[in-house]
C-alpha cells in the first residue's frame, strides 16, 4: 500500500532517486557522504512542499503526501530518508506558526528546498515529557531574544543553512525560533561516529549570544503552547514515512530471497505475508491520522500508539531480512544489514520507542 500522493509527481521522484541518490547509497552509509545535490533536485521536484500553502510556493496539498516521499527516499536510503523528514518538518512548522514574518521569510526557500533546514527540537519534545532539561536559554533584546547553550545532536545542517529549534526565556515560557547558522553566531562541531546514518550531516550546536530579531520567531512564549500543539502530530506521522521505505524495501528482499530459500525460511518468525499485512494497516491508519493533522483534529494516544507501531515493525522487518537472508545479510555492503542499522534509529530517535512508551502509558492514565 501507498500514501495517496496524487499532488506530487512520483514518477519524477521515483527517477530522481534511481538516477541521483541509488549510485550514492554505499558512500552515504559507509562514508558519511551529505546528498546536498539530491536534497536541492527534489526540492525542485516539490518533495518537500505537499504542506505549504501555494502562496509560498507550496502544494498545498496534504501530510500524507509528504510521508509518502519520505518514504519513497527511505525505500532506497533511510538516512537520506531522515533528512528529507528533517526538512519537510521545518516546512510543517513554517506553515502552521502564528507568524507570518517569519513564515515569509523562510518558508518558499525552505519548500524549494533551496534553504536547507534541520529540526532542533529533539530536546524541546523531550524537555515537555519531563525527560531532560532544556539545553537552549533566551533573554529578550528589544522585539527580538538571544539565545546561548548547545544541542548536542541536530541533523541536516551546514554552515548558513538554517536551523528551527526551541528555548526557555529567563523569565519563564519557552519560544521557538529560526536561526541562520552563521559561523560567527552559531558553531557547528562535529558528532562522534555513529553506526548508522553518518551521511545526516548531523552536529553539535552552540549558540553564542546568538541575535534572533522577530521575524525568525514562529513562536513567541504566549504562542508557544498552541504551536506545539499544532505541529506534534505532524512531527511524529511524518517520521512514519521513513519507517514504511525501509519496511517495503525489506519485504521486496525477503520475497526475492524465498524464491530459492522458502523451504528453509518458512521456520522464521515475521514471515512475507504478515509484514505485508501489518505494514498495509499501518499505512492506513497513517492516512487517516493525517488527514486529521491536516486539521488539527488529531487524537494524540493515536498518533503515539501509531509510530511506536511503525517502530516496532521497522525492527521485525528488517530483523527478518536478515534472518531470511543469513550469511549474505551479515556482509557490511549487504542491504540487509544497512537496514537494520537505519531501523534501530527509526526506534531510537525523538521520539524514541521508549519515549512513546512512556507517553503512551501517561495518556492512558489520564483517560
């Protein structure tokens, strides 16, 4: 099953990625090579645009639209897979804030996918579940605030790109904010070495008395409460889109490999049948959901229960393949085992399966 995606041309997507992001998969992974040219050529392709209002620049379509793109790159390469999703949530924050200065200014670079942008509030969503302490401090400076502290991990950045991430203000509340990653205000160091996913672009963040004037705010601190409202849904059912390519790509590999091994494979858990089957109804509830994100009328305990099912199901996906694969899976250049990898961080990144967990269980209690 797929996405309903009529808006955006897949056809040209499709070839977007055979021609300019397949050949590079191997250095991406292995390399940590940055696919920027990919990244701007489906911007010119309107893969990062389905949400924004056509004023922007934008299709002004649906999130279900996005995550099918998301999940049409994640089928050949889950970390690049990732970065689109970093992108397309900056897009989602951008046309859901309150204010329109910023949304002018950066909203049609960043839908274009001319302005690369990365999602810093990984910290911010854990922050709001009482799982650690917020990392970025803001005071205000006339209309606008300075910002100091460091997030430690924040993905598909470069020096002037642009960042979209959150603070606490010295007298209380929280804003979220937009800033230009100029290497005088802003410094980018890099991350240790991670198992996977090294082609993100992903580094250490420090803001330096780093200005922010107005029209970089998308929420000021009486706004910030009702914006995050706005876009959680959307920031958790788009990560599904990478989860999904990963999980078809793994179930193309396993029907391939049962053509000669389905003799010996049928003992396995997680079999062909029963990922088709689960992966169907987690694509369908997620278009449903978004639908409903579309419109702000989303139930979160939905929404929680609906990603760490799509989680999970990256895990057995992609495990299965490798166990249907055997010895070939265990190769480091193997498909298989780059998949596990890019699985686990479905599983791991914000909000983690944990995470979920941990939210998922508040909400039932407060029911």
């Amino acid at each position: 099953m797929t996405l309903n995606a009529q808006p955006v041309d897949l056809q040209q997507i499709r070839a977007h990625i055979r021609d300019q992001l397949s050949p590079l998969v191997e250095a991406i992974d292995r390399e940590g090579l940055y696919p920027r040219e990919f990244m701007h050529g489906l911007g010119r392709l309107n893969g990062f645009c389905a949400v924004a209002p056509v004023a922007y620049g934008g299709l002004g379509a649906s999130l279900a639209n996005q995550i099918e793109v998301t999940a049409l790159v994640s089928e050949t390469c889950g970390s690049t897979g990732f970065v689109v999703w970093c992108q397309a949530a900056c897009v989602w924050y951008l046309t859901h804030c309150p204010n329109e200065a910023v949304r002018a200014r950066y909203l049609p670079a960043v839908a274009r996918g001319e302005l690369l942008a990365g999602t810093g509030m990984s910290n911010t969503v854990k922050h709001l579940s009482g799982i650690e302490a917020i990392r970025l401090k803001a005071s205000r400076d006339g209309d606008g605030y300075r910002i100091d502290g460091t997030l430690p991990w924040v993905s598909n950045l470069a020096e002037n790109q642009l960042i979209i991430a959150a603070a606490a203000l010295d007298e209380g509340g929280y804003l979220m904010f937009a800033a230009e990653l100029d290497p005088q205000q802003v410094e980018l160091r890099a991350c240790p070495t991670f198992a996977g996913l090294e082609g993100t672009h992903t580094f250490n963040v420090r803001f330096r008395d780093t200005r922010v004037s107005a029209d970089q705010v998308l929420a000021h601190p009486e706004q910030f409460a009702t914006h995050i409202q706005r876009i959680k849904p959307g920031f958790c059912l788009s990560q599904i889109g990478i989860g999904a390519g990963i999980v078809r790509t793994s179930i193309d590999s396993i029907q391939r490999i049962n053509r000669s091994l389905a003799h010996v494979n049928c003992f396995l858990d997680d079999q062909h049948d029963e990922l088709v089957t689960e992966l169907d109804e987690v694509l369908e509830h997620t278009l449903a959901q978004a639908r409903q994100a579309d419109s702000a009328s989303t139930d979160m305990l939905s929404v929680l229960r609906l990603r760490a099912r799509a989680a999970e199901l990256s895990l057995d996906a992609t495990r299965s393949e490798a166990l249907h694969t055997g010895a070939r899976g265990y190769l480091m250049n193997h498909g298989a085992q780059r998949r596990q990898r890019e699985a686990l961080f479905v599983a791991i990144v914000t909000p983690a399966l944990k995470h979920l967990r941990r939210d998922i269980r508040a909400l039932e209690q407060a029911c």
